[in-house]
C-alpha cells in the first residue's frame, strides 16, 4: 500500500529523521482528511469464500504466487504457509526462525526468505537447507528462478547465489544516493534476462553471471534535498509478453521493452506503490489516493478516479473483469477498468491491506496487517 516514505542510511540518521517528523507532527500538521466513501452500487456480485489468519505483518511482506492455485504467505514472525487459493486451505507450514524482514521468493522446489538481521534463509521440503548473512538491509523479496536465489538490498546491490547449497555466484553493484528507499524495490525476470532496480536506472542482467545486457534510465531524481531525489522502482509491475510497465517512486509510470531495454514511454506520476494491467491499460494509485488509467500503447491517460483520495490505496490488480485494490481502514473496493467507477466494495478486518491482490484460482486474494489472508470470488 501507499505508505509513508520510509528510507536507511545509518542508525543516527534514521533516528534524526523520526524525531524531525515526531516534532513536525507536534507542530500541528494535519493529516488529509480521508474521501468519504460513496454509496456501493454492488453491482460487481462478490463473496468471501475462506479466511486463514497467518500472523500479522508489521510492514508489507509480499505473498508469492508459486503455479496456478497455491501461493506463499508469510508473518513478521517468521511463519510462512502454502495456501491452496481453490480450496482456501493450508497444505504446508514452516518457519524461518527469526524475524522477517521482506516477503517469500519460491518456485515449486526451493523457499527463500529475509531475517531483520540480514540473513537470506533457504528451505526445500519445509526444511532449512542454508542461510547466508548479507551484508546490506533487505527489504524486497527473494527471486527463485531456474535453481538460483537473486536478491536485492536497499544499497541496490543484486546477489546471486545457487539455490542448492548457497554458493555466492555473483554479485552487480554500483555506487549510488546515500539516503535509500525503505521498500520494496523492483526484481523480476523477462524470459532469460533478469531486470532489477538500481536508483532510477533498470538493468538487464545476465542472471548467469551478473553481465550487464541493457540500462535503461527511467527516472532522474531531481528537487533540493535527498528526499525529494528519491526515485527508486519499486515492486509491482504489469507484463505482457515483453512489455513491462513499472513506477518510479514519486516520479513517473514507464513501460520498456524488457528484452531490449528499449523505453517505450514515460509519464509524470506521483504514486508510491507498483502498477496493474492488461495488453490495453496499466493502473496505478497516486500518493494521494487518485487511481489513473494510462493506456499501455503510448501511456496516454485513459480516465482519473478521485473518490478514493487519503485512504491508503495499495497497488492494483486487474483481473476477474473489475481493477481490485485495497485501503488502510481494510476495505477492498472493485472498480471498473473501461472508466474507473466503483463496481463493489467488501470489508476484510478493519486494518490495513498491505499489498495488491494476489488473483490465483479465480480468486482474488488479499493480507491485512493483521495477517487475515482471505480469498474473494465474483458470483
């Protein structure tokens, strides 16, 4: 969801910067009064069909979708489980053992996650297999992909390590800002090119060996203090064949070629979380809670819908014939995606939803900060 900036660069620093907002809130800043919300025309027939609580989430830990009905969840604690979204059951459970600091990364064999203290942990079958201290914050998940782990610290650099026994394979670093962003950043793979986040640049790497293929700039920090430079890409990106739309924090929605690396457009936009799509549209919420439509050929707006303004949107999903994103007081609002307008909207727990709906099974699939993962089905 969209949350307040959160950025790393040293104990004091971060310590300084709290007591700056702590002060700046006693001085009588007011928080943007939320929209009300609209009348529900329900016209969207939807129903909970199962609840599984997994044990809260202190910050935003991704769910991992990992084959067609079964995705992975997991709790600040250290729990993690292997729901089956079709029958809305847990078919296996484990545990890290340490506090979590950045969701699950899995395909059907290997399970990697993040300890607060920097260690990559590994299991297979439930069990562990190896750990790996890191020597930077971690905050993005995990990437398990044809029997490597790729991971991406907030320093911005990218790891490589064997899946089977946690050999270090490479790593692709570059210097960068030394305030850096305090979320999930940008890791995914288009056919056999990994792309990564580095700053406001997206890189094609050569996951066999970290080689440079193509660097794209895609957003340019600009403003009169490092906070206002901040232009990370974070997680959430829309694919479509090799068309990969993404967001840069606090400065524009981009699609490129991920093959090539070749931009394919570029527009202003202010939001903090990743986007949703189709081969027609991408989606995204704006900092302030307006939802846009931009259309995926020239990134050309399609149509603005502001009833949702300060109310902590998460990123979108569009699937299932409605554009589904969440709120911070847990409500799930279905909008329509030709023009924005509210098609249903169902309560979950009352707290926040912490990340875009997951769409597995017919099933949309959302976690509240409470931990509640609850699928949702159209009627």
């Amino acid at each position: 969801m969209a949350h307040p900036l959160s950025y790393v660069r040293s104990l004091w620093t971060v310590s300084a910067c709290c007591l700056v907002l702590a002060l700046a809130a006693c001085a009588g800043f007011d928080k943007p009064k939320p929209e009300p919300l609209e009348a529900n025309p329900a016209t969207l027939a939807v129903k909970e069909v199962w609840r599984i609580n997994v044990g809260a989430t202190a910050s935003p830990l991704e769910m991992r979708a990992v084959g067609s009905t079964t995705l992975w969840a997991a709790a600040s604690q250290g729990e993690m489980n292997l729901i089956d979204a079709a029958a809305g059951q847990v078919v296996a459970r484990t545990n890290a053992g340490q506090l979590l600091s950045a969701g699950v990364g899995a395909d059907k064999k290997f399970v990697a996650v993040v300890s607060r203290d920097n260690q990559l942990i590994v299991q297979s079958e439930q069990k562990e297999i190896w750990r790996q201290r890191i020597a930077s914050l971690i905050v993005t998940a995990p990437l398990v992909a044809g029997d490597r782990v790729f991971i991406l610290a907030a320093d911005r650099t990218v790891y490589a390590f064997d899946a089977a026994n946690g050999r270090k394979l490479w790593t692709q670093q570059r210097s960068g800002e030394s305030l850096l962003l305090g979320q999930a950043g940008l890791l995914t793979a288009v056919g056999d090119t990994l792309l990564a986040a580095q700053g406001g640049r997206l890189l094609g790497l050569n996951p066999q060996n970290g080689s440079l293929r193509w660097d794209v700039q895609v957003a340019s920090g600009r403003g009169i203090n490092e906070v206002e430079r901040l232009a990370d890409l974070v997680a959430g990106v829309s694919r479509v064949a090799d068309s990969v739309c993404l967001r840069a924090f606090q400065y524009a929605v981009a699609c490129v070629d991920g093959r090539t690396g070749r931009s394919l457009w570029n527009k202003s936009a202010s939001g903090a979380s990743g986007i949703g799509g189709d081969a027609q549209a991408v989606f995204g919420t704006e900092s302030d809670g307006k939802v846009i439509a931009w259309r995926r050929a020239d990134g050309e707006k399609l149509w603005t819908n502001e009833k949702l303004r300060f109310r902590g949107l998460s990123g979108p999903t569009l699937a299932g014939g409605a554009l589904v994103l969440g709120d911070g007081d847990g409500n799930l609002h279905f909008l329509s995606p030709a023009d924005g307008k509210l098609l249903n909207r169902v309560s979950t727990d009352g707290s926040p939803i912490v990340s875009a709906p997951l769409w597995l099974a017919s099933t949309w699939v959302v976690i509240t900060q409470r931990g509640n993962v609850i699928g949702f089905r159209p009627q």
